[in-house]
C-alpha cells in the first residue's frame, strides 16, 4: 500500500488566511466526511512530545508512514506530527504540523500536509 500525501485546505476549516489554525477548527476525513476538531491542548501536547513516528497506530500502519514522517520532520523542531484512525471509517492519518510561537509560552499551529493509505 502506498501513502498519499493530501492539502491541508482540502480537509481543514477554521484557518486563517495563512492556513494557521483558528478555535473551532475541523479536519474532515476525506473518506468518510467524519469531523474531528483539534483543540489547542492535544495540539501543545503534540509539539510538546516531538514524536518522529507514528505512535497510535498499528505496527503495520506505522511502516507505511514513517519514512514520510520522518522526512517531513527532518531535524525541523519547530515541526510534529499527530497520527489517528478515523473514528467512523478507521482509515489511518498522520497531520504534519509547524508551530510558532507568538508570545511568551503562546503558540499557533498550521497543518502543512495530511499523510493518508492510498486506495
């Protein structure tokens, strides 16, 4: 099976003109139209934990995706990524976000790329 890499702007709304994300904001499964909505929390944690690879998904799922997370975090700390199934159709993602810090301890988020299996 091979990753596809999708547009953030197809399956995100709640951005800015920038494509840095606004509160509420939604990803979209681009299968199934499934909502999730990333809140800043689970965003911070993330960029918090610098994670290099897929870490929810399963040991067969990670394979496939951990030469393109790994390339899209390529020693750029500013990058993290968060991986999930989705909660309706269970297709396996993996966002690659940038993070900035505006203010003292204040961060933004943009989703750069949307790594998806593809059919």
């Amino acid at each position: 099976m091979k990753i596809k890499e999708i547009d953030p702007s197809e399956s995100f709304t709640g951005v800015d003109r920038d494509g840095w994300l606004n509160y509420p904001n939604l990803f979209s499964c681009p299968k199934c139209d499934y909502g999730i909505y990333f809140n800043e929390q689970s965003l911070e944690k993330g960029s918090v934990n610098q994670q290099d690879k897929p870490l929810k998904l399963s040991t067969e799922d990670n394979v496939l995706f951990v030469r393109n997370t790994q390339r899209f975090i390529s020693g750029n700390p500013e990058r993290f990524i968060l991986d999930f199934y989705c909660p309706q159709c269970q297709t396996p993602y993996v966002i690659g976000f940038d993070t900035h810090e505006f203010h003292m301890a204040h961060f933004r988020y943009r989703p750069v790329v949307v790594f998806s299996t593809a059919e």
